[in-house]
C-alpha cells in the first residue's frame, strides 16, 4: 500500500516545474519547511526548477533566500503549499495556475484543499512532518537542511515547551541530529539573539499588560509605542510566546495597527484553553492554543477581548 509520503514523493517525481509557498507574515516554521522542502527535491532531482514563493522577511533569512516566479510563464506545474490550512492565507501563489496541488501542514482544518494532503494537527511543527516525509522515503539530506529543519521545530514547537511535542518529535530530531550533526548554538544565537531594545519594548508589555479577575490578558500595543521602543510591527507577534509560564495568566492576547494593511493584527496564545474558535469568530483562526485574527476596528478588537476574556471565565467557573 501507497503511504501519503510515498505518493507526495511520486507526485514531486512527476513535475518538471515545482513552487512552493506558505501563509502569510510568516514564521521560521513556515519559511524553514519550504527552503527546506526546496533543497531537499533539488538535491534529488537537479534538473527541475523547483521556486520557494512569498514575501521575504530580513530577519528570517538566515533560513534561505525566496524566489520570484511568474505564475503566468508556468504550464503544468505542481504547487506544494506548507505550514497552511487554506489558499486564503497562501502568500504568493494561485492555486488555478496549477496541474496539481499538495499540502503538507499542521493547522487544524476541516475541508480537503489541495490534491494530496499530509495533515496532522498533533504534529510540533510542519518541519516535523518535512521529517517524516524524508526519513519515510529514505531520502539523504545534508547538515545544512538539518539545521534548517531543526529551527523550524525549535520555533513552533518553543524550544520544545508546547504540547505539541511528543515522543515522536524527540525520536525524529534525535534521528535527525545523530544522521547529519549540525552547529546547534549557530542555530539558537540565529533564532534567540535579540537587541537590548526588544528586550525592553518586552519589559514595557509585561509592565502594561491587563489581566482580568479570569486570568486573560490584554494589551493595545500603538504605534507609538512600537516607535518609541525602536522595533516594528511584527516583533509583538514574535514576543508574544514569551508570556508563557506566568501564573496570573490563563491567555493573553497583544493587538496591534499594521500600517500596511490598515487592520490591527491580534495575537492570541493561551495555556490549556481553547481559543481558536473564538480567533474564528473574528476573523481569525490557528491553532487550540495559539491563533490570531486581522480586524477593522478598535471596537472589533475589544469585542474579541471580551470574547477571550468570557472563555477564560467558563475554564475557570469549570474548575471550581
Ligand atoms: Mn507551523
């Protein structure tokens, strides 16, 4: 019998012309898994042109540098879209454009999107299941694609702290590191090293931040503040994990204005409590305990708060 990672492997086998893409305002996990990816059926397969799509972030490019391709040049090409439940949130790529599609991802969702999907929400991180995929084929790869798959599951699993990681996550990057060793403090100082001024803008959150008789937390973040500290509208998100293991809070959510698409853009995580249906309501969506949502207004924002903080009361009038 045909395992999915088989079929991924026989499709990718088939297509000459091959892009690769993931969501939106991305994080080492979704960038990781497509370089990753890239070079994996590069190394294989030197004479397909083989694109990793999207917006480029300069913080993130310590994982590899992203390609530029003309959609409308392409004819008969497979599309493989990682770390992204639906096209909605696909950056870069136009799923009508293709012959043939394939997701590989841990979001929950709950409709078939693309053509061949390798989906599992239990997974750490979609690193872990591009892990999967290569130790299933037996494929070879090199110290270089380890640590780049090492820092997607590092990322998105927070340095192995989240429930997501299993038995299976430290058996696949045991393996992972014993096959081809790799400079692990190189990696960390890439992902970990900060500048003295995002460690104070983090002290002026954990200084301002509300938390309620439930246990959620909140806080505006304007751009004001983000000028004042020196940094920039995504580093809220990227801080936004560093609130975890404070007793007072059961979830917390930062909200802040994203001059580019005029939305403010509300991160939420949560230990144990549910979220991400609420994250739906409004706009949003992600995982139980770590979504996010994009609104129009200030009220919206306030809403949604309102919204988490209720949830936050039902977990806690449940325990009691
Ligand atoms: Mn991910």
């Amino acid at each position: 019998m045909n395992s999915i990672y088989k079929k991924i492997y026989k499709k990718i086998k088939e297509y000459d012309e091959i892009v690769i893409a993931r969501h939106v305002g991305p994080d080492p996990d979704a960038i990781a898994s497509q370089i990753a990816l890239k070079k994996i059926i590069e190394n294989i397969f030197p004479n397909k042109k083989v694109y990793a799509v999207g917006t480029s972030v300069s913080r993130f490019r310590y994982i590899g540098t992203l390609d530029k391709v003309d959609e409308s040049t392409l004819n008969n090409a497979l599309l493989i879209i990682t770390d992204v439940p639906k096209f909605d949130r696909v950056d870069g790529a136009y799923k009508d454009r293709y012959a043939c599609t394939i997701k590989i991802d841990h979001h929950p969702c709950d409709e078939i999107v693309c053509d061949l999907e390798l989906v599992d929400e239990s997974s750490s991180s979609t690193c872990q299941l591009i892990l999967e995929f290569i130790f299933k084929n037996k494929i070879k790869i090199d110290s270089e694609i380890a640590a780049i798959l090492y820092a997607g599951i590092v990322s998105d699993s927070d340095r192995f702290l989240l429930s997501y990681t299993t038995s299976e996550t430290f058996a696949l990057v045991s393996k992972l590191m014993h096959d081809y060793p790799f400079d692990i403090m190189e990696v960390y100082t890439n992902i970990y090293d900060r500048p003295i001024n995002e460690r104070r803008f983090e002290a002026y959150i954990i200084d301002n931040i509300t938390i309620t008789p439930n246990g959620f937390g909140y806080i505006n973040i304007t751009n004001d503040i983000i000028k004042k500290f020196e940094v920039d509208n995504s580093t809220p998100s990227n801080l936004v994990n560093d609130l975890n293991f404070i007793k007072e809070l059961k979830a917390w959510a930062f909200s802040s204005y994203d001059d580019k698409t005029n939305l403010y853009k509300i991160n939420i995580r949560s230990r144990n409590i549910v979220i991400n249906d609420v994250a739906e309501k409004f706009n949003g969506g992600g995982h139980k305990f770590a979504s996010g949502a994009r609104l129009k207004t200030l009220d919206e924002v306030n809403k949604l708060f309102e919204a988490l903080d209720n949830r936050c009361k039902e977990e806690k009038e449940k325990q009691s």
